[in-house]
C-alpha cells in the first residue's frame, strides 16, 4: 500500500482506482436498471473536432485512431475500463522496476506520456479480443456495408449533425455491433432513440429517421 501511494505512483493508482469506482458504480446502477451510459453522454459530444477533415487535420488522426481502438465496434466503457487498466498496472510495473534498479521512483508526469503509449495496444488487444468473441468465426467477415438498412438504438451521447453518437443494433446472425453514427443537419437523436443507418461515412454511419416499415422489419 505505502508503495502504491507514493508521488510518482500516484497516477496510476489514481486509474486503478477509477477503474475501480466505475466497475462498482456499473453494478449498482445495472442493479436499478440505469446503466452507466449516462455518465458518458455529457463526455463524447464534447470532442470538437471534424470527423469528416482529411487525414491529415485532427479529425482524420481521431477517426483513425478510435477505428484503430474498435471504438464503435465494442462498448465504449469497456475500451475505457481496459485502457484505465492498462495505463495503471503498466505504470506501476514499471514503477516497481526502476525502484529495484534505482532505489526511488520516476516523477509520474515524466512516464505518463510513454504509460500512455504503452497502454493504447492493450486496449485495442482488449478490443480485437472482445470483436472477435462478439463477431465468432462465421459472422466476423460480414462488411460494414451490410450494416446499411438496419435500424440501431442510440446508446452512448446525443446524435447531431457533427457530433456522432454510439449505436447498437443486431445483424442477421444476432450478433450485437457497435457503430457511430451521426444524423444530416436539422436532426438531433438521443439516447434510447431508433435510427435507420442509410449510408457508411468512413468509421461512422450516417442515419436518418426510420419509417414504421423498417421497424417491423428489423424488430
């Protein structure tokens, strides 16, 4: 204990014990029936930056690499729970590696950048394995393209011209995807709200209002 709370360890226990709060937060909401999604719609919206840029402005650099995290392909708290996780054991491991070396621990600040490297390949490990458990062998070559047509709910954030949100919805083996999606200007959709993925926009889909044909087809 007295090793996890010294100053240059502090950032990293700090993650575990985020980690922690979240997983025990997740129980007691899923207990009355909430869901922790709500604590992530005030979050995503916020990241200002236009998806739709070339690559070579932010927003192409962020698509990319959420694409590269299986952001959109499996739940976004579970991508944040596995990078808090990887962020703080790494940091400590490393921590604990110096000191038998050195006999004192690096300044947190000066391993945060390079904890931060290391820990974004164990999360999109965590999101690859995730996939392919969700996607199974006779399922995981269906294109994205046949994800057009299908009608997703709204789980994560408040969809609007600019500003993508995380859908769900079910292919036609039952299998659960996660997608972004973001609707034309003029419409907005919120959380719990059914939408018709009419068009694929690079790592997100672009939706629209779903007519009553298309929910008895696809419900």
């Amino acid at each position: 204990m007295a090793f996890l709370l010294q100053d240059g360890n502090q950032l990293f226990t700090g993650a575990l014990v985020l980690m922690l709060m979240i997983a025990v937060l997740e129980g007691v909401m899923t207990l009355i029936g909430v869901g922790i999604s709500d604590m992530l719609d005030n979050l995503l919206p916020e990241v200002d930056v236009d998806l739709d840029g070339p690559e070579t402005e932010a927003g192409g650099v962020l698509t990319k690499l959420l694409g590269w995290l299986r952001f959109g392909e499996v739940p976004a708290l579970i991508l944040l729970v596995a990078f808090l996780v990887g962020f703080g054991v790494t940091g400590l491991l490393i921590q604990m590696f110096v000191e038998s070396l050195f006999g004192k621990l690096l300044p947190g600040w000066l391993l945060a950048i390079p904890v931060l490297l290391l820990a974004l390949p164990q999360v999109r490990f965590v999101g690859n394995l995730l996939r392919k458990f969700a996607v199974g062998d006779e399922t995981e070559a269906v294109s994205r393209q046949s994800f057009i047509g299908r009608v997703a709910v709204i789980t994560i954030g408040q969809a609007a011209a600019g500003s993508p949100a995380e859908a769900r919805f079910s292919d036609q083996f039952g299998t659960t995807h996660y997608v972004m999606v973001e609707p034309d200007a003029g419409e907005t959709f919120s959380q719990g709200d059914k939408v018709l993925l009419v068009e694929e926009l690079g790592a997100k889909f672009r939706v629209t209002r779903p007519t009553s044909q298309h929910l008895v087809q696809n419900n």
